[in-house]
C-alpha cells in the first residue's frame, strides 16, 4: 500500500492536548487583539483545525503583518527566506 502523504501526517505527538486541557478552549487567546509588529508564537491547537498553519510553523516565532478576516498574517523566517502564514487566534500566543 503507497504511503499517505497528505498534511496532517506525522503530527500524531504535535497536535496531542494534554489530558486536562482536552475540553478546553481558552476565550482569551480567542479574543486576543494584536497590533502589526507584535511578536507571537505559532503553537498549533489540535482541537482546532480551522485556520491552522502546516505543522512545520509549529514552535517558530514571527511578527504580526496584518488581519485577514478573522485570521491573521504572520511573518516568519524559514531559514534564511521570509514566509507569511495565515492562522486563526487559536494557534497564536503573544510573546513579550
């Protein structure tokens, strides 16, 4: 059988919530309004699939470029060449 190649594969660890956090979705990190040139965390919510990034987004770091609906436009360096990603709050975390 040909092996799956589709985007969620090997994600099986990445996108496991703990055990406690498994019917929670915190309204503050929903709600959480950022200005261009903030600094945030990609951290991907498994419980979320709506609006999430390519598991390889996953722990970097970037800056806020704009809002895109309800969704925002990050900037983030992948080795040496700049790449937008376009993810919900969900997967966003303010850094300082």
């Amino acid at each position: 059988m040909k092996r799956s190649k589709g985007l969620r594969v090997g994600t099986r660890s990445i996108l496991r919530r703990r055990r406690k956090d498994r019917s929670r979705t915190y309204i503050n990190r929903i709600m959480h309004s950022y200005e261009e040139g903030d600094r945030v965390a990609i951290v991907l919510d498994g419980s979320q699939q709506m609006g999430m990034p390519h598991r390889r987004f996953h722990g970097r770091t970037g800056f806020i470029q704009k809002r895109q609906g309800v969704a925002w436009v990050v900037s983030v360096k992948d080795g040496n060449m700049q790449k937008t990603v376009i993810a919900r709050p969900e997967h966003l975390r303010p850094l300082e």
